[in-house]
C-alpha cells in the first residue's frame, strides 16, 4: 500500500510518500480501504516531534476516516461486514490507503451520507455535540461564547448551540474568520485583538457576564472564568496557545462559578455509543440543521501542502487529504 510517512521531524517537507506492506488486522479489527482522511492539528504536532511516536519510523499520521472493509479478523457487532461503508475517528496510522481499525471503533455510515461528509464531520462534530449535551447542556435563552469559534469544532458548537436556542458571541484572530463564524449562525463575533472580555459582559442580557463560555485557547483561560457572570460556568477542553495558568479553588467559591473538563474519549466508550451520537450528527445534516465546511481537499500524495495549508492558520473549516 501507499502512505504518508515522515522519517525525520520537521516542516511539511518531511513528508513523503512510501510503499509500505498492507497492514494484517489482529482479531477484533477490520481493514479499512480509505476513501477521505481527515487532516487536524495533532497531525502536525506529531510531524513536529511534539507528541511522543512510539515504535521507529517510517511514522504515519492521521487518525480519523472513511472508506470501505476488505477484511475482518474475529466476531463483528452485528451488522458489520465485508464491504460495508464505514468511518472512525480515532485509529492510528490513517494516512494511507489501508487501515486496521478496532471493531468497536468502527462506525457504520449510511448510504446518504458520503465519505468526506463522514471524515469532515465526525471527530469535530462529536466533540462539538458532547460539549453541548454533556460538560454543559445549553438551554434556550443562555449566552454562550465560543472560542476559536472559526474552527472545526467552533462552527459546528456554533450551529448546535443555535439550535438549543442560545444566544452565541464567537472568538476568532481575523476578519475572514468573523465573517465565517456570522454565517454559521453566532449573533455577534468579537477578535482576540478587541476587549473581548467587556465584549462579552457587554453582550450578556444580564449585562454582567456569559453563562457558559467553551475555552479550546487554555491560555485564555483566566479571561474566560472573568467573562462569566456569577453561578457561570466555564469549560475547558483544549490548549491550542498554552496551557492555562493556575487558578485558586477559592476563587470558584467567591464568585460560585464552575470549571468543568471535557474530553471526547470519557463519553465514546462503546461501539454502541459511537453509532449513537454519530448517527444524531448524521441526521443533523441530513435535515440541514448541521451544515459542515470543507477547507480544502488534497490527493494524499500533497499531504505536505495540506500540512502547509492548515499550519498557515489561513484554513476555514476541515481539511481533507483523498488516497
């Protein structure tokens, strides 16, 4: 098979194209011929050196997809087989054109919902939908802010906070972002250049500060807790510009706020689960309540210029890489 591999860390340049053995699932996995990969943000930190790589290399990115099964090896939830359409979020080693996925992380993918629909919209479209329903569940009337609210998961939090009937001011760096965020549906979009602090407090109905406010930036963290009216509730899910600075439990105390992290992989803990909430998301889109913004698609063989693409920062919604 071919794959995207780097030897060596560095800038995009390390990546290469290499002829690699097909992959021989072990029992309780299936091979999956990929269809569309999905590009992310981890994929490059890993490119870097950032994250630690285990085994030696040629390493191959990418963990989330689409595509079709040619083999499986043990007993299969039901209904999996042998040519079923198929997608997954989490399994190593996607950058190529034949994975070994786990069963249980397989998710079934129905007939009208295409292979880069399905890898444009799964690993940042359940992250969105469990921020919403589980770290918090918006109610209608509340003001939410959203960080980074240009991004992946903020178009999509966005659209489903919308839908819960919530008040949405969004985050982002830059006006083509702001504009990006105002046609996913968020009542107003602040820059981080601007008091967005004030913005935010100014924004509230109460006029004293946000009931819930999403912080994927982590160094923001601090401001975010202060853009909180009292009894608000901040969650914390990511760290893309640092990690955030300590905060003094009593501080909570005083002013009867919350801070809650999120992590998607404590709530996708079944195959059972998976199907679950992807197939909410699926029937999202297929009703038109979840619109999903595809970036730009590379051949697998550009995933250099793909990694370029999305490191430049310039990226407005999910980049895929096709085998």
């Amino acid at each position: 098979m071919q794959a995207l591999c780097f030897r060596e860390f560095g800038g995009p340049g390390v990546l290469h194209m290499e002829d690699l053995p097909d992959p021989v699932p072990e029992r309780g996995h299936a091979l999956v011929r990929m269809k569309a990969i999905g590009l992310n943000f981890a994929d490059i930190y890993r490119r870097k050196g950032n994250y630690h790589l285990a085994g030696s290399p040629p390493w191959i990115a990418g963990y989330e997809g689409a595509g079709v099964i040619e083999a499986m090896n043990g007993d299969a939830p039901s209904g999996t087989k042998i040519g079923n359409r198929v997608a997954f979020a989490d399994a190593p080693f996607a950058n190529s054109e034949l994975v070994a996925v786990p069963f249980e992380k397989i998710i079934p993918l129905p007939d009208d919902i295409s292979f880069e629909t399905a890898t444009g919209l799964l690993l940042q479209g359940l992250t969105a939908q469990y921020l919403a329903r589980d770290s918090h569940r918006i109610e209608t009337g509340e003001d939410v802010l959203i960080h980074a609210a240009a991004g992946g998961v903020g178009l999509l939090l966005i659209q489903i906070a919308k839908r819960a009937g919530a008040r949405v001011l969004g985050l982002v760096s830059s006006e083509p972002k702001r504009q990006a965020a105002l046609e996913a549906g968020a009542d107003e979009v602040v820059l981080y250049s601007d008091v967005w602090v004030q913005a935010a407090q100014h924004f509230s109905v109460s006029g004293t500060g946000m009931d819930v406010v999403y912080d994927s930036v982590g160094s923001t963290l601090g401001q975010s807790l202060d853009a909180l009216r009292r009894g608000g509730h901040a969650v914390f899910f990511g760290m893309a510009g640092g990690d955030p600075q300590p905060v003094d439990p009593r501080y909570f105390m005083d002013a009867s706020k919350t801070l809650t992290g999120g992590d998607l992989w404590n709530v996708l803990t079944t195959h059972e689960e998976r199907t679950r909430r992807a197939n909410g998301l699926f029937e999202w889109v297929r009703s038109g309540a979840l619109k999903l913004r595809i970036a730009a698609s590379f051949p697998l063989s550009e995933g250099s210029a793909a990694h370029a693409f999305l490191e430049s920062r310039s990226a407005i919604g999910k980049v895929l890489l096709i085998p």
